[in-house]
C-alpha cells in the first residue's frame, strides 16, 4: 500500500512533537506502527527527523 505525501508529513510533524517532548525512537516506530504505516514509509520518515537521519534498519517485531 503506497501512503500518501500528505498523510506521510502529518504523521511525521507528529514524530517531531514526540521527538521535541524527549521520546526516543522505539516511540515513534511504535506510532508510526500503530498508524498502520509499513516499514519503508517508517524508514523514509525516520531519514529526514533530525538525530535520526542514516540509522540502523529496524526490526518490527522488536517494538511490540
């Protein structure tokens, strides 16, 4: 399923709320799971925050 630019932006101003308020990135793979976004998008996303660009590839099971 392809995300739209539009919902992919708005779930990444989210991220960088959280991200602002001291949340780690097990919590933001963890909503961006729970907004049903897949693992590209998460990565994609995870590229372009800052302190987060170029990270290792996550593993989706890790964060239930």
């Amino acid at each position: 399923m392809m995300t739209s630019d539009f919902v992919k932006q708005v779930h990444l101003e989210t991220a960088r709320r959280y991200q602002q308020q001291g949340y780690g990135m097990d919590a933001l793979i963890e909503h961006f799971h729970k907004v049903a976004l897949d693992d590209d998008d998460i990565a994609e996303l995870l590229s372009q925050m800052q302190g987060f660009g170029a990270k290792q590839q996550h593993d989706k099971d890790s964060c239930l």
